[in-house]
C-alpha cells in the first residue's frame, strides 16, 4: 500500500488539464522488452538505436524489416496492463486530459485510451519509404523486403527513425498541451530521447506540477514535484484508487 502525499490527491482531484507522458517502461508489465533492456536471441548483437535510423534501413533493409517484423509479432501478442488501463481511468475523470506517448506498441489505444499522441509512430502501420503510400497488406516473402503497389519502392514500418522529424501535427499538439497543462506525469521513461525528453522540463518551466513514475530514478527525478520508483502496473491502480476511489 502506498502512501502519496496528501496534496498530490488534492492536485489530481482539482486538476482538470493533466498531460501523461510514456515510454516502454509502461509496456514493460506487458511483456514487451525496454529499450535499455539486452535484446534477445538474433537481435542481442545490435543495439536498437542502430537499428532504427534511415542508415540502418539504406544499409540493410532486410535485417531492418525484420527486425520490425520481429517486434510487430511481439506487440501483437502482447496485451495492455493494469498501467495502460489506470491511464484509462484517470482520461475518463480529467476533463483534458493528454496522453503523449513513445511506444510503436498500440498498446493504449487497446486498452481504450482516447485522446492519444503518438510521438514515434505505430509499428502496426507499414508505408512506402518513398510515396509514402500506407500499405493494408504486404507479402511477407521472408526473403525480399516487401514494395509499395504504386511505386514499386521499398516498405517499412510507420515509426519515426532517429536522425527523422517527428510527425508536426503530434508534435506541436504535444507541445500545448504540455505548456497548458497543471499536472504532467512522466511514466515509464528514462528521459533521454529527444524532442520527447523536452517535454517535462517544458511543463515544469509553465509552472506545472510534475510527476515521475519510473522503475528507477532518470535525469528528470531530481526536477520532479513527486517520484514514484516502482512498477507502473502497481502504482498507477493504487494512484487512481487513492484519487478516486
Ligand atoms: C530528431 C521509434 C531532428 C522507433 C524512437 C538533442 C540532444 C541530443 C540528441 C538529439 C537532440 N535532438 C535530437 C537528437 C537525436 C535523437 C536523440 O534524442 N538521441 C538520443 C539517443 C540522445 N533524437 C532524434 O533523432 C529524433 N529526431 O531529433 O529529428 C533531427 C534530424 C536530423 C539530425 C538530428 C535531429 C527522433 C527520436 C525518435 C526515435 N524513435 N522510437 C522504434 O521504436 O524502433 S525512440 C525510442 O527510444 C522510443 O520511442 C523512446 O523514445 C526511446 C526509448 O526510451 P524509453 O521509452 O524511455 O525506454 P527506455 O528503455 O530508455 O527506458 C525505459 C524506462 O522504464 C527505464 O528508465 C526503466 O527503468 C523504466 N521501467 C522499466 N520497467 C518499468 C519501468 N518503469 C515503470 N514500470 C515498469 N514496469
Ligand atoms: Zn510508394
């Protein structure tokens, strides 16, 4: 049983304009790997963020497409947890409320949040690297990298690469929603990845009460109002009951 301090409860239960950020740590419950986690079997050689630059892809396509269609079969079999679905409860008593997130996962959207940013795209999604064309179905041949049915170029998965803008529309809608918001939790992520790393510190800046929720202490804990270092599936349901009820 957690005890949160008394003006937290206060805050959430005024609070009206809430900004939830997440990252892969509030997958983690899920059974999806971290980015800080080693990776498994054939992918343990590399290290994700050599794998997910438009490099990587140029380089070698195929060990890339895999690799995405290794972590989409992993999303696919994963489900939400009580974390995602804390995340539910909280949008459902803040009138605004925003959830900006990091994760390729989709796991949110099923575990039924609705007003949902994702920063860094959705590996369930695949699209033309040229036109841009999204792609309902693609023959997986296993040998070659699938290709677009317009322009005959190359597919892969509608994520945002490092060394890749992040898409303007989320981005800018992430940005005021963040520099208006009262209270702005940071779940699940270790804080390094930028423009999203930004985002908190932004919110801190405007005079929000800032939040940490993370399985270890990151370069935001000592800027946080409050930090809770444990499991997101935990806390979160406890959180939500010690607000609401
Ligand atoms: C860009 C999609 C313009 C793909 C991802 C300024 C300074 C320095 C560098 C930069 C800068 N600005 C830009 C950069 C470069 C770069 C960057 O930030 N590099 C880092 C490494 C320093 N940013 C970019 O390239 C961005 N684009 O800036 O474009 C530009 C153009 C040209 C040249 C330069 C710039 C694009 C960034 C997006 C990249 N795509 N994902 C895919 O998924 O394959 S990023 C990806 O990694 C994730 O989306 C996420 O953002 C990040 C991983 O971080 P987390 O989600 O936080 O996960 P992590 O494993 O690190 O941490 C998990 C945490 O959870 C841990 O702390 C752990 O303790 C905790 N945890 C574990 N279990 C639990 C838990 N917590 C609670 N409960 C648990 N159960
Ligand atoms: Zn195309």
């Amino acid at each position: 049983m957690i005890n949160f301090p008394p003006e937290l409860i206060t805050y959430l239960k005024k609070a009206t304009r809430v900004v939830v950020l997440t990252g892969a740590g509030v997958s983690q419950e899920s059974g999806l790997s971290t980015f800080r986690d080693a990776q498994s079997g054939l992918w343990a050689q590399y290290r994700p963020e050599d794998l997910a630059t438009p490099r990587a892809f140029a380089r070698d396509p195929k060990l890339v497409w895999d690799w995405y269609a290794h972590r989409r079969e992993s999303a696919k079999g994963a489900s939400p947890n009580l974390g995602h679905y804390a995340l539910v409860e909280m949008e459902n008593r803040i009138s605004e409320f925003t959830l900006i997130t990091q994760n390729v996962d989709g796991l949110h959207r099923i575990a039924g949040s609705k007003n949902i940013l994702e920063l860094h795209g959705n590996i369930l999604n695949v699209r033309c690297s040229e036109c841009g064309m999204f792609a309902d179905n693609w023959e997986d041949d296993l040998e070659s990298v699938p290709r677009c049915e317009k322009c005959n170029a190359l597919l892969r998965p509608d994520v945002v690469w490092f060394e890749e803008s992040l898409p303007r529309e989320q981005l800018d809608a992430a940005v005021s929603a963040t520099r208006a918001c009262q209270i702005f939790f940071s779940i699940g992520t270790s804080g390094v990845v930028q423009p999203a790393a930004a985002l908190a510190h932004a919110a801190k800046a405007e005079g929000a009460v800032v939040v940490e929720v993370n399985a270890e202490p990151t370069p935001l804990t000592a800027r946080a109002d409050f930090a809770f270092h444990g499991k997101s599936g935990e806390i979160l349901p406890e959180l939500v009951k010690a607000v609401w009820g």
